[in-house]
C-alpha cells in the first residue's frame, strides 16, 4: 500500500466472487420478497398475472445489469451510474444525480429496508395489534447505525457478514420453496385454477405493480458501485451478475408460487407480513421463525446498500462534486468513513417522516430516470466510441429495449394519476444543476470549509485516497 515517501492510500481490492455474489443477491433479496407480494398482487389482481410481472421483472433485470456489466468492464471505476454518467453525458447531469442520490435516493433505500427491518422484529411481540410507530422507527434507526459502525470498521468485517446473511436468507427462502411444494404436492392448487382472471390491465396498475417488483430486485447493480475493490473486474463483474440475478429471479418466482400455494390470494393482500402469515399457516406456533427470517435478510440488505452507498458520495467527493472530506479514507483501516457517516446521518433524518409505500414509489421513479440516462450513455459509447477495449459486450439493441421500458416507468405513473409530489421530486432533481454553477463551476467555497476539513480529517484519521484503477 505504503510506496516509500508518497504515501498514497486507496481502497483495498478485498471483494472475491464470492463476496460480489453475496453484494449483489445478498442485498436484492432484501425486504422486498417478504413485502412486496401483497401489493403486486393489489396492484394487477390476479396471481396468474402477478406472476408474469414477477418473472417480467427478473427479466428486465437480467437484461439491464448485462448493459451494466459492459458499463463496468469499460468504465473500470467505481461509482455506479454516478461514473458513468459523468464520463458520457458531463458534470452536470452527474451532479443532479449525486445530488439526488445522496440526499435522497440512497438514504430513502436505507430507510425503506431499515423500516421493514424493524417491522418484522416486533411484529412477534403484537401479534393481534399494529405496533407502535415510535417503536418501530427506533428499532430501524439502531439497525442503521450497528451497520454505519461495521462499515467504518473493515471491509473484509464487512463482505463477512454479507455472506453470512447472505446465505441465512437463502436457506429461508428455501424453506418457504420446499414448503410450497409439499402443499403442491398435497393438491393445494386452489389459487391456481383460473389464475388470470380480475387481472387489472392498465397502465398504472401494471406500473405500480412492476415498480413494487422491481422494489424486491433493487441492489442489481451494486457491485459497478465498487468496481475498484472487486479482484479482476472484467472477469468477476458479468460473472457475479449473471450468477445472482438468476438466482434471484428463479428463487423469487418459486416463493411467490409458494406463498399462493398455502394462503388464498385474499389472504395475501390483506397481509401485513406475508412472509409471517405464511409461516403461522405452515408452522402454527413456530410461526415466528419466519419472521426472524425476514428480519435477519432485510438487515443482510441493509449492508449491501450501505456498502455500496457510502461508495457513491466516497467517489462523488473524489471527482470534486462533493465536498473533500467525503473523499478520504480512514488511515489505518481504510474504510471510507465520513463518506458512511454521512450517509448515515442524512437516512436517519429521511426515518422520521417515511413511510414504506411512498418511499418506494418515488424511489423507483427517480432511480428509473437515471437509469434511462445511463443506458443512453451506453448507446453513446457504443455508437461514438467503438474503439474503447471492451472484455465484454452486449448487442445494441439490448440496451435500447431496456431504454423503453425505462421511460415506460418514468412516465406510466405520472401520465396515469399525476401526483403532486411527482413534480416536487422532479423540482428536487433539477436543483441540483442550480446548485451545481455556483458551488462547483466556481468554486465559491468559503474558507471556514477548508478549515472545517483539516478539523475533521484529524478528529477522524482520516486522509485523501487515490483511484485503485
């Protein structure tokens, strides 16, 4: 690490197949799968259709993240769309999403899984009753900030126990499968006979419901966000890839098929928890291993997206679009720590006034319209600049299809029943290029900054960090 003289430190490649396979499923079967099901199936109706949307959804995913996975072996720089953004559309689109993402998007993901988080953990104790919301956003609030503390520790500490929640969720997932088949097998088939009918067809419940899908399948492109600490990038990234999200997918389809095959459709929407409902149906009394599942796989997510968060701002702040502190790394352990911090800190204030659903709609809408502009960036790179060395390519008509559908899911739910709060997170996203001539064309920083700066880069140990290219 430590060159004579020149000290330079940057992050360490410590993250194996293994590990980016862990980030990757690891943080896409988060809380969705275990509260989702009942609002893709409100949304669309029917559990013949909500199965084609879950399925669809895996699709799409399989087909954004191959886009990705050329985005990754060509831009060999962590930061996610942030990176790619920046490199073929320029500074200030790529500031309106660091912008949005930091104070928003990302902090809204760690709020949403915190919260479900916290909702399984007590839902055991009132069985009968909602619990308190008090309660509930405390408990989240602990876990985010055991997470901020593991992070800022290590990052091999870290990919640890991603794997082990990792595969913790995994065996759950398979005992509801293997449950679901043995109810198969039994002739539980009832939800299953005239399965389309009462199916919705519309736009905005097909997009509602595809937005509440691809909520579970969220964390796809986690690893291009730490492309620097993968070992051998250009062989570990489309790898990664393609082994967790058909996992994923696969495992997610089975678990719907056998949610439908214990509970009626009725039952499920009307669930809280389905993942708990389906255990008291299964289990009886022992109902509540379920829920200390879902709970234990949400906090496995949870850690995924801090990992990947902290990741964001940490290169954002290194491009010079966030202030520098945020760019540093700690000396000894070198984690980048006041990038978590910070983003810590910015999700326990978005905690106070969220609530599950909103947090995912709007989420999506904005984490959609950037994807669109990422896989216009690939269009770019494939039509201008063909000469790039690239290990690893995907037709171009993969990423237009995807493009489509992408702007499909921008606009769908705002055509169909516009909502004032679409305008203000529009309103929000362009404020960033309002706040990107001042502050970062000019430079107009005040020198109590600076002073701010070298107080905590001493108070943290902490010190400017190199690319790891």
């Amino acid at each position: 690490m430590m060159d004579g003289k020149a000290q330079k430190l940057s992050l360490k490649r410590d993250v194996g197949l293994m590990g980016a396979v862990s980030l990757i499923a690891g943080t896409m079967i988060g809380s969705g799968i275990f509260m989702s099901p009942q609002t893709v199936l409100y949304s669309i109706g029917s559990p013949g259709a909500s199965l084609v949307v879950w399925a669809s959804c895996g699709l799409l995913v399989i087909m954004i993240s191959f886009c990705y996975a050329e985005l990754g072996t060509c831009i060999k720089e962590s930061g996610g769309e942030y990176i790619y953004i920046l490199r073929t559309s320029g500074p200030v689109v790529a500031f309106m999403l660091v912008f949005s993402s930091v104070f928003f998007v990302r902090p809204a993901g760690v709020a949403g899984i915190a919260l479900s988080f916290a909702q399984y953990v007590v839902a055991p104790f009132y069985s009968g009753c909602a619990p308190p919301v008090v309660l509930v956003k405390c408990v989240a609030a602990t876990a985010i900030l055991a997470l901020a503390i593991v992070n800022c520790m290590n990052v091999r500490f870290a990919m640890s126990v991603q794997v082990f929640f990792m595969v913790a969720k995994v065996a759950a997932l398979a005992v509801i499968i293997i449950g679901g088949v043995v109810m198969l097998i039994r002739g539980h088939t009832g939800s299953f006979e005239d399965s389309f009918e009462n199916t919705h067809v519309g736009i905005n419940p097909i997009g509602i419901a595809f937005y509440q899908g691809l909520w579970s399948y969220d964390g796809w492109n986690n690893l291009n966000y730490v492309t620097e600490e993968l070992k051998r990038p250009e062989v570990n990234l489309p790898r990664a890839l393609l082994i967790a999200i058909f996992l994923v997918t696969g495992l997610y389809l089975l678990v719907n098929v056998s949610y439908l095959t214990v509970m009626t459709p009725k039952e499920l929407v009307s669930s809280n928890a389905v993942a708990v409902t389906w255990g008291n149906k299964m289990f009886g009394s022992w109902g509540w291993i379920m829920s200390v599942a879902a709970a234990l796989s949400a906090f496995g997510s949870l850690n995924g997206t801090f990992f990947s968060g902290g990741r964001v701002c940490f290169v954002a702040a290194r491009e010079g679009h966030m202030p520098d502190i945020l760019s540093m790394a700690h000396v000894r352990r070198l984690t980048p720590s006041p990038a978590l911090i910070f983003t810590t800190a910015v999700s326990l204030v978005v905690l106070i006034p969220g609530d599950f659903q909103s947090i995912v709609n709007f989420f999506s809408f904005t984490a959609w319209f950037f994807y669109a502009i990422t896989l216009s960036g690939l269009l770019y790179l494939k039509i201008k600049k063909p000469e790039l060395p690239r290990p690893y390519s995907v037709p171009i008509i993969l990423p237009i299809l995807v493009l489509i559908v992408a702007i499909f899911l921008v606009l769908a739910p705002i055509i169909d029943d516009p909502q004032i709060e679409y305008l203000y997170v529009a309103l929000f996203i362009l404020s960033g290029a309002v706040i990107y001539v001042p502050f970062i064309h000019y430079k107009l920083c005040p020198g109590l900054l600076t002073k701010l700066t070298t107080f905590l880069q001493l108070f943290l140990e902490v010190a400017p960090a190199e690319k790891n290219l």
